[in-house]
C-alpha cells in the first residue's frame, strides 16, 4: 500500500473513533489539504467506504482497526464489509463506535425522544439519551444539536464536555466545539453550569447565544439570524466572514474546503443549499471577487480571482 492511502486509512479510523474530537478533525484537514496525493487517497476510500451500501461507518472503521496493523489487508478487509449481514450490524451495536443517535458527513436527522421532546442533529454528531424517573439527561458526544422540549415534571439537560445546559421549558441549541461549547436559545431560556465552576448558573434567554468552557462561561450576544436554519437543510450567513461561511459548508461535504488568507475576511451575505454544495461554491464567484479551485471532488479551496 502507498504511504498516502496507508495514512487514508488511519485517518478514517481516527475520525470514526468515539475519541474523536475537533483537534481530529482539524488535523485530518491540515493533511488533506497538504498534499494532492492525500486528496486522491482520501477519494479512494469514500469510494471503497460507498460501496458497503447500508452497513454503518462504524463497522467499516472497526474493520479498520483490526487491520491497521497489517495495513496491506486493509482495504482488502473494507471491500469484504459489502458482503456482511445482521451478524456484523450486532457486533456494530455492541462495538465501541456505537451511540444512541448519530449522523454521518452531510447527513441531518431529526427524531422524537421518549418524551415527546423533539431532536435535531446536525452533520457529524452524535448524542447518547438518558432517561430515567428523576431526569432527562441527552449527552452530546459530537456535533450540534437543536432540542424543543416538551412539557414534563423531571428536568432535562444537555450535557458536552464543557458543562451542563438546564432546559427551562424552551427551544435551543448546543455545538459541541474544540474545547468549547456554544448555546443558541430561540424561545424562553436555559441555565448554563461549567464542569469546574457549577457554584453558579448563568441565565441564556431568547435571542441571546453564549460559549462557555469547562472553567468559565464568556460574555452573552446576540442570537445571529438563521441560526438553526441547518435544520431545513439551509445555511443563512449575514454579513459572516467567508472562512466562516466555508467553515460551515464544510461540516455537509466530504474532504478539505478551506480558503486562501487572502480572501478569509471578506464578508458574505446569503442562503445556500446545504445539500447542494457545489452550487452554493459557485455562487460565490458571482457573489465575490474570488474563484473556486477544485483539484479533486475531495480538495476544494477558495482563492483570490487575480491569484
């Protein structure tokens, strides 16, 4: 195997890792975005990885695992994934890569809690549920999520590394970032606790967004418009740095999207078409005076037009 798909392949394990975390990610951009032979080599295996068909990621990165020590049969062992049944789903359930509720790269779903609460997960996310007699505890391992709460006498919270966010009877979000964790509250109000500083609550109500860390929570802002538009399949950007907006687009497509230094703080405004990736790219030629410089469907970057 070639060095670069050999690391293609560590790579995707990392990333299916229930370790895995933003720096992860990160790192596997900063590597894709390094060299075009990463690109090509990541490309071979999202197209080995689509034809397990229905079997879930963490299977195939399980199977990864196994093998990376051999990393000649790697591959080989992915491809032989396509082949496998309910046996294999089980062990899936039971393996280490297994959560209550998760979405893959560019994938959203929405499904309703044992209570009646409403839960949306944003690409790449994953949430484990709690409940029991006394509370409603959803664990958000990965990713964003958007909650409605419904009406029910034991308390629900969101629990991320960070700390703990208290439902007061509301309509809120919650990513998890890279040691970080940020609230969007859009009807009535949440309380937020640290993980090292739980003596006080700090009150988030509608229209206002907080970050806050394990030690300290930031100042309260603004609610930005469209916050949660990614539910509908949207992403609404005013007057947003252009990295950011790329930032953004990049959570629902495969591979690297990143953009030039030269054009990262020029400011858009729009709504794009999650689902429609290189059509909202497109748009930004129009809309801006850059140009879109695709090496492979997997290595796409953003760069000055004249550059």
């Amino acid at each position: 195997m070639n060095p670069a798909l050999a690391e293609a392949v560590d790579w995707y394990v990392r990333l299916h890792d229930s370790a895995a975390d933003d720096a992860t990610r990160a790192g596997w951009r900063a590597w894709l975005a390094s060299d075009p032979c990463h690109a090509q080599a990541w490309s071979r295996i999202e197209r080995l990885q689509q034809r397990l068909g229905g079997v879930p990621a963490g299977v195939a990165a399980a199977t990864f695992e196994q093998a990376r020590s051999q990393r000649r049969t790697a591959l080989k062992a992915l491809a032989l994934l396509a082949g496998l049944g309910l046996a294999s789903w089980q062990g899936y359930r039971l393996s280490p890569w297994s959560t209550d509720y998760a979405t893959g790269f560019g994938e959203r779903r929405r499904v309703t809690l044992p209570d009646g609460s409403r839960l949306d997960l944003a690409s790449d996310s994953r949430v484990d549920v709690r409940f029991d007699g006394e509370r409603r505890l959803v664990l958000l391992r990965r990713g964003e999520l958007l909650l409605e709460t419904a009406k029910d006498p034991r308390p629900l919270s969101v629990e991320t590394a960070e700390g703990q966010i208290l439902a007061l009877g509301t309509r809120f979000g919650v990513h998890q970032d890279d040691g970080l964790t940020r609230v969007m509250v859009e009807a009535h109000a949440v309380e937020v606790r640290p993980r090292r500083a739980t003596q006080r609550a700090t009150r988030v109500d509608a229209g206002q967004v907080l970050v806050f860390g394990a030690d300290a929570v930031g100042p309260l802002g603004p609610l930005p418009p469209g916050t949660s538009a990614w539910t509908e399949g949207m992403l609404v950007a005013v007057d947003r740095r252009l990295e950011d907006v790329l930032a953004e687009l990049a959570r629902y497509r495969p591979g690297y999207l990143g953009c030039s230094a030269a054009v990262a703080d020029l400011r858009l405004s729009g709504a794009f078409a999650l689902d429609e990736g290189d059509a909202a790219l497109a748009s930004l030629e129009d809309a801006l005076p850059v140009r879109v410089r695709h090496l492979t469907r997997y290595w796409v970057r953003v760069e000055a037009r004249d550059a």
